[in-house]
C-alpha cells in the first residue's frame, strides 16, 4: 500500500484533529470534575484548610493566594469560574517545611475560589472564598 | 518562549540544622494561556511553564502542576527544612520543552 502525497496531507490532518479534540473537551471540564479527578471521588470535609485571597481583587490577572493545610501531602487550588477550573497543584516533598504555599492567579470575573488538601491519611479537606473581580484576568 | 527567561530566588546564605526555612522564586514568563485571542479573532496559542519543582540535595521539597491560570511572571512562596548544607535545585518546564534551572548553596552553623 503505497500513499499518495494528497493522501499523506489528509491523515495528517485528521491526526491534527484528533489529537486537537480531547484537549478541547479537558479544557472545559467544570469545577466539579476537576476536583473529582483530584479526590477521586471521595469526601471532602469542610475546614481545615486555611485559604488567604483578597475579597476584592481590582485587577484578575494577578491575584495572590496563599493555601495552608498542616498536614497535606499535596494541595489543589480551583478556580470555579475560569474557562479552565484547574489553577495549580502542590505536592509537598519530604523536605517540605509546612504544607503552605503561595502564588499569584488569574481569575476570569467574580468567582469562588477553592482550596482542596489531600491530607496524608487520604482524607480530604476543603475551603472556599468569594473574590470579587474588578477587571478579568483571561483576555477577551 | 525560550529567551528573556529569567529565574529569580530569594533563599537564605546560612541556616541552622533542622531549620525552617522561607523560599521566594520568581520566574519571568508571558505564561500565554491560550484564551486571549488576536485583533482578527484568531486565537494565540497557549505557552506557559506547567511544572515547577524544588529539591533540596536531591530530596524533593515542592513540586507543583501549573496551569494557564497562573499569572504571569510566576511566583511561588513555600517552605523547606534544611536538615544540613547543601543546594537548592530550583526547576522550570515549560511548554516548548525548554528546562530553566538555578541552584541556591546553604551554609549551616
């Protein structure tokens, strides 16, 4: 079986397409599913968790948080109105010196923002804030 | 986006054995996250470093997934035990495949 140079452009086209395709479908994974894919479906308790952002942010595009879980191996943080929920994962190591981190996001408008802690015994600890946006952070 | 990639930390010279120790890294990087679009509405793809890890003489300290809704510049506040002395390893994926590193040395005593 012999291909044509017309034949070789269309496969590698349809390769395009469909390696194109799931990420499109993982880039609108809700909220929820992210955190799903994160705890595998187990329960996540309320408190626990200590979550430090701004209750209004003026611009989104650079927004610090910190997350602080005594205990957690690693620590999820979700941003539940962004197009991509997922904002960033901390895995703490064993030369980590408090399950605590912080960093600047990117939030779409006025959203609830997440903290999920795995803890090390494999339970699941969550906290939540409201930051009201004042300029989005993702572009037009 | 392999060049005017700068990585910056704040990490202590010295420290006391078994000390907790602050870490600040700070990485420049336009971190495009792939939902901004041209003036003729055609999008402008994603490019952004998806992992950040830290290590301490080989054992890890931090290791981070990253997605496109970290701001730019990356920035990254965490905490490490100095058990003795030794380096930091600080380390950057991006995207495109390119690695940035940068080592810290700590003195004890």
């Amino acid at each position: 079986m012999s291909f044509s140079r017309r034949d070789t452009l269309a496969l590698g086209a349809g390769a395009v397409a469909l390696t194109a395709l799931p990420l499109r479908v993982s880039a609108a994974a809700s909220a929820d599913e992210v955190i799903n894919a994160f705890t595998g479906g187990a329960d996540v308790a309320d408190g626990g968790v200590e979550l430090t952002a701004p209750e209004i942010a003026e611009n989104g595009n650079t927004v610090p948080v910190a997350v602080a879980a005594e205990g957690a191996a690693a620590i999820i943080i979700v941003a539940t109105g962004n197009p991509n929920p997922n904002v960033a994962t901390f895995n703490f190591g064993e030369l980590s010196g408090a399950s605590s981190a912080s960093t600047r996001i990117r939030l779409a408008g006025t959203q609830e923002v997440a903290a999920i802690a795995k803890m090390a015994d494999g339970s699941f600890k969550k906290a939540s804030r409201t930051v009201k946006v004042t300029i989005g952070g993702c572009g037009g | 986006m392999a060049e005017g990639v700068k990585p910056r930390v704040k990490a202590p010279k010295s420290a006391a054995a078994g000390e907790t120790v602050t870490l600040k890294t700070l990485i420049s990087h336009k971190m495009e996250s792939g939902q901004r679009k041209k003036k003729d509405g055609s999008p402008i793809p994603r490019s952004i470093i998806n992992r950040f890890t830290c290590e301490y003489n080989g054992k890890s300290v931090i290791d981070v997934a990253m997605e496109p809704s970290i701001s730019t510049n990356p920035y990254f506040e965490f905490k490490a035990v100095v058990p003795e002395a030794g380096d930091f390893k600080f380390t950057w994926y991006d995207d495109d495949g390119s690695v940035y590193e940068t080592t810290k040395s700590v003195k004890v005593g």
